[in-house]
C-alpha cells in the first residue's frame, strides 16, 4: 500500500510538471499571436479601405481565442498546483459582505443581458477569518456559471447567512440545471453535462472550486433538476 501511495504521488507530481511546461509553452505562442493581431488591426485602421471593417472583425476574434486558450491554460495550470500539494491557504480576517458585494458587482458589469443578481443577507454578521483569493475565485466560478446556465431565464440570486457556528453561501439559478444521472460526475476533470455541450467552458471549474472548498475546511453541496435550474451551497466555520 505504501509502495503505491509513494507511485500515486510521483505521478501526480510528474502530471503537475506536464501541466506547466505545457502551459508556459502554450503562452508564448499564443502571446506572438496577440502581439502580430493587434499589428494587423493597427494597419487595418491605417488603410481605411473596403476591407478594413472585415479585417478588424477576424482579428478581433483572433484575440478571443487567444484569450479563451489562455484562460484554459491558467485553468489547467492552477488546477496542477492543487492536486499537487503546492497551494496553500493563507487565512484572515476578511469583510465578507463587502467581499460578496464586490464579486456580484464586478459579475453584473459582465452580463450582455443586462441580468442582475438578488442578493439577500441573512443573520448577524459576524467575524470571519478565510483566505480572500480563495473564497473569490470559488464565488466567481459558481456566479459566472449561475449567469451562463441560465440565459433568458430570471436573474440568480445569492444567499449569505451567518449562523451561530459557520456561514453558508447559497448560489441559486433557474436554468439548464444538472440531468439526474449525470450528478455523481459534477465534480471530475472536463466534466460537461449532455445539456450544455453548446455553452463553452472547460469542465474544470467546479473540481477546482471542489478542491478549494475542501482545502479551506468548507463544504460544498448541490441540488439541481434538468431545465429547472441549479442551487449550489458552501458552508464554511468562522
């Protein structure tokens, strides 16, 4: 048993080098790519001829892909320290309110529909001691995919309640929502329900808000019916 616990762990260390070589060889292509559209577009403009509106439009979405495929390689890259033990929880105390607040503000600027997000606090607030970065790429993750799996439905909403011994934050939306038999796989690499196959993303945004919430000594559960939307809650100790 030990003989295989020591494998597991040479090859998950072996799999995290991977991930970050190619991750950092990804980038440098993809940055010559920006760099050389960002040219093209500035000589476009310069030209000013019937082709120049076209142009400008195909390298604009030049720089789209460039900037999805350089998220997914943060992604992947950030996943990789994770798993391999080399990320660590840096805890204190933190204005959790205006930490929400800020979170669901910065979100709604992003939505081209114009959704808000219902937010509603509940119980006394209290002191809370967590780790900033950690507790706001997990927000992020679960309102971005709120808004996503939603679209021409009503607004998500959050809630955040303090109680006597922990806070829970409970993420709501009414949207695709999760097929029954597809719940246990919520939480694997590149997981993508059958429902959502036309929506982008990479499948790896809830393991890692699954890892982090665990990480932080949280917990995270779900329930979620198809085409009735989805409700996310963390619970976390002060």
């Amino acid at each position: 048993m030990m003989k295989a616990l020591q494998k597991e762990k040479e090859l998950n260390e072996l799999k995290s080098r991977f991930v970050a070589m190619t991750t950092h060889e990804f980038k440098t292509p993809l940055a010559t790519i920006s760099s050389s559209a960002d040219i093209i577009e500035m000589y476009a403009e310069r030209s000013l001829n019937a082709d120049t509106e076209n142009i400008i439009k195909q390298v604009k979405n030049i720089n789209i892909e460039v900037l999805r495929m350089t998220n997914m390689m943060d992604t992947s890259l950030f996943l990789g320290k994770i798993e391999a033990n080399k990320t660590e929880v840096s805890k204190e105390e933190i204005d959790l309110v205006s930490l929400v607040q800020y979170i669901i503000d910065r979100q709604v600027r992003h939505q081209k529909d114009k959704r808000k997000l219902y937010f509603e606090l509940r119980g006394t607030v209290k002191k809370v001691f967590a780790d900033a970065q950690h507790l706001e790429h997990i927000l992020d993750n679960l309102i971005s995919n709120a808004f996503k799996f939603s679209q021409n439905k009503p607004s998500p909403a959050l809630i955040l309640t303090f109680n006597e011994n922990n806070f829970t934050v409970d993420i709501i939306d009414y949207g695709l929502g999760i097929p029954q038999n597809q719940h246990k796989k919520v939480y694997s690499s590149f997981f993508r329900g059958d429902n959502v196959r036309n929506i982008k993303g990479t499948g790896l945004g809830l393991l890692i808000v699954y890892n982090l919430v665990k990480m932080n000594g949280g917990k995270i559960t779900f329930e979620s019916e198809e085409n009735q939307g989805t409700t996310f809650t963390l619970e976390f100790p002060y």
